[in-house]
C-alpha cells in the first residue's frame, strides 16, 4: 500500500458501481417503467433526508429505489436505528485530489535548472453507505402525498380482490406474514427476510387493476416459504438472475395474472406489462425448456392456496 493511499482509494470504486448496477438489472428493476406514481405524484427521486438534497441519477440507479436516504450518521443524530437484515445502500462521488512535487525547470539563458513546486489536481471517485428510511426504525418520513381535489375522488378499492387479499391474510397471521400498503412507497417486494409484502398505495396507480397484479405478484412470492408452498425446497439458489430466480418471477407473474382472473380483473394493460416481464427473464431460461410447465404449475398452486383451496392443494401433492 502506498504511503498515503486511504482505504477508499484501494478499493475499485468503479467496480463496485458496475456490479451494483448489474444487480439492479438481475433484480428486473426498470424504474421508468413502473405502474405507479411516487410518493409526491413526480418524477422519480431518491433524496437525502437531512439536507432534502436529490441524489445524481447514477446514484438513484445504484440505490435501486427512490425515496429519502440517511447516512448511518444522520440516522445515529436523530435517534433512529437500522431495521435487521437491512442492507446499505451505495453512493458516489468525486472528490479532488491534490499532488504537490518537485520539478526541475530549465531557466532561461541555459543556466542551471531551478527546482520549482508543481502542483496537479485530478479526480478520484469515491463512496458511503446510506439507508433508506423503510429500512430505519424511529425515524418518520418527511413525505407527504399530494392532496387531491375535491372533486376527484380517486381509484376505488375492488370488493372480490380485496376480499382475496384480506382472507389470506387472515390466515397466513399467526404464520407471521405482515402487509403494508397503508403508507406511500416507492417500491413494492416481498421480505423473505421479514416475512412481508409492500406494496403502494392504491392512490399511487394510474390504473386500479394495476395495484392488484402488483400485490398479487408479492403475495404470490410469499407462499415460496417453508411453512405455505416450499417452493424454497424445490430451488438450489435465489441469487439474482440466477435460473431458480427466474422461475420463481415466472410463478410470481403467472399466479398473479390468474388471481386477477379470479377476481374478474380487466388487467389488459396489467398482462400487457406481465408479457414484457416474463420476456425479459426468459432470456436466463431459453436453455430451459421445463420452465413454462415448472412455473405454471405452482403459480396454480399458488393462486389455489392463497385462494384458499387447500384440499384442492393437497390433492396435487
């Protein structure tokens, strides 16, 4: 190590961006292409949620989600703390570095040469680490939706999809799994880790049948856990962009199109976006010619349980 190489400075910066963006392409994320609007009606934005600062757009693209970010110092002064398992976001920036050394500089009238200060400036990049507010507790978000006008009165929530949603719910509770919807996001998973599902807002859509593909997508990917479906069981790895995870985007989608059926969903524009998205993974199974059965399969089983058809489930075993 040199003398005055800082530890930053020895790690490849630029790989850690590349690798971070790969990730976010693994994961299927493609922001400008998301059915729902964000927590202020706008443009996507992650920002700082001290200096209420936006963050450059490769940044956004590294942290993979918009929203307000604290570093661990910020989060430390206001008296918040890091939800467990929760996992660090990546910002860059670039910061001059300055070099001073000695050069000979030949004088005029060929004389001897004269040492001389130079001095060279040159940019290197650099990172820190920052959370995002879902993912700290004690801290309440500065974010507040826009108001709608009297008159318009927003999407209406569907009776059967909604009763769908609330009878699984109710019984996957002692089991432990958790929804949220109740309060605006800019991202809708599921939390293996957490065992829950987030979704936004329905007043965050454009489209209400859009909102219910979104959730039954999660929800489907919650009954991958041991105690519902073990799908798990069935899959060697989940690392992003691997085979077994674009099987289980393929069951995700899929049992999420047929819930819609279920519930009688127009979700045209829904399938349309599913097409898209199932296309973009099939390039991670075109070796796999098992997949379309594999993942139809249990996206039934899927639909069936969370349905709550398990003696029908149960025959199938």
């Amino acid at each position: 190590m040199k003398k005055n190489e800082t530890k930053q400075e020895r790690v490849n910066v630029y790989q850690m961006v590349t690798d971070r963006i790969m990730e976010q392409l693994y994961q299927g994320i493609v922001p400008w292409q998301q059915p729902w609007m964000n927590v202020n009606g706008t443009e996507s934005e992650a920002i700082n949620y001290v200096t209420r600062k936006p963050y450059s757009w490769l940044n956004t693209l590294l942290l993979g989600r918009t929203g307000e970010f604290l570093t661990w110092k910020q989060l430390h002064a206001l008296g918040g703390t890091v939800k467990k398992g929760a996992r660090a976001g990546l910002v860059v920036f670039y910061t001059h570095v300055t070099r001073r050394k000695d050069v000979e500089v030949q004088t005029e009238g060929g004389g001897e040469p004269e040492t001389r200060m130079h001095v060279e400036s040159y940019p290197v990049l650099k990172y820190f680490h920052v959370f995002h507010l879902d993912d700290v507790d004690g801290i309440d978000t500065k974010i507040v939706p826009e108001a709608k006008d009297d008159e318009d009165d927003g999407l209406q929530p569907d009776e059967v999809a909604e009763d769908i949603i609330s009878a699984y719910l109710d019984s996957q509770r002692e089991d432990g799994l958790t929804f949220h919807n109740d309060k605006p996001s800019a991202r809708a998973l599921y939390s293996p880790t957490f065992d829950s599902v987030t979704v936004p807002m329905l007043s965050q859509y454009k489209v209400m049948e859009e909102y219910y593909s979104t959730t039954f997508h999660e929800l489907v990917h919650s009954t991958a856990k041991a105690s519902r479906l073990n799908r798990q069981a069935e899959q060697k790895a989940h690392a992003f962009g691997s085979q077994d995870y674009s099987r289980e985007e393929l069951v995700a989608e899929m049992g999420s199109a047929m819930l819609c059926q279920c519930a009688g969903l127009d979700c045209q524009q829904a399938f349309k976006n599913s097409v898209a998205y199932i296309k973009g993974w099939l390039s991670k199974l075109k070796d796999d010619n098992k997949a379309f059965i594999w993942a139809a399969n249990r996206a039934e089983k899927a639909a069936r349980y969370i349905m709550g058809e398990r003696k029908s489930e149960e025959k199938d075993k």
